[in-house]
C-alpha cells in the first residue's frame, strides 16, 4: 500500500520530536510541563503527508487518556496513523514521563482503516468526529 512508503519519513519525524524532548529528573520539561509529546508527534507526521500533498489532520481523542493521532485521506480510504504512547512515554491524563533510549521502528506505528471511502475524510476536516 502507497501509505507504507512514508514510513521512513513517518519514523524520521516522530523520533525528531521525541529526541527534542528532555525532562529533569521529575519529569518535569520547559516546553510541556510535566506533559507528553503526543501531539507535537501527530503534528510532525501529518507534516510528512501535507509535504506530499496528502490530505491529513490530527485528532484528539478522550476516551480513558487524552491522545492525539493522525487522519490522512488517501485512494483506498481514510486511515487513522498512530503511535501509542505507551511505546515512549509513561503516565496517564496530563502527566507523562519520558521512556528513556527508544528508537521508533516500523511495528510502533499503527495503521488501521477507518473508512474504505476517501470522501469520508470530510467528517474529520469538519470535525464531525
């Protein structure tokens, strides 16, 4: 699938944005509190798709933690693109420490379908979702 040709860039991105990001012993980091990168992640990745013209937004979601991923639109439908964030940082809610040493490797991205139909892709841009 085209979408899997990104995921050099996708691991690039991510791991630029985890390598930026330096807690004190506390957990404690002047850009994020005591927060985690989730978002600062969805972001960079979507970056990758809209540098190829690839439709894509980041969501948050709410359901036990809050976590932010990415919706991108391609041909074969529109797809949710995620790292869980227990693959890099531990906690819950608002607190998160940082799992020191780790290397994002293909099997840490998660890609599932969530529509077979690219125009359902507007329900996100829409936040209908």
């Amino acid at each position: 699938m085209y979408l899997y040709s990104f995921m050099p860039q996708l691991l690039q991105a991510a791991q630029h944005v985890y390598d930026q990001w330096e807690q004190d012993d506390e957990g404690h980091d002047e850009e994020y509190g005591g927060g985690g990168i989730c978002h600062d992640i969805a972001d960079a990745m979507a970056g990758v798709f809209s540098n190829h013209n690839i439709q894509a937004v980041t969501f948050s979601q709410s359901i036990d933690d809050v976590h932010v991923y990415v919706i991108a639109k391609f041909r074969e439908g529109v797809y949710e693109i995620n790292i869980p964030p227990y693959i890099y940082e531990t906690g819950s809610a608002y607190t998160w420490k940082k799992i020191p040493g780790v290397r994002f490797q293909q099997n840490h991205v998660v890609i599932e379908q969530i529509f077979d139909d690219p125009n359902r892709f507007q329900d996100y841009e829409e936040g209908g979702y």
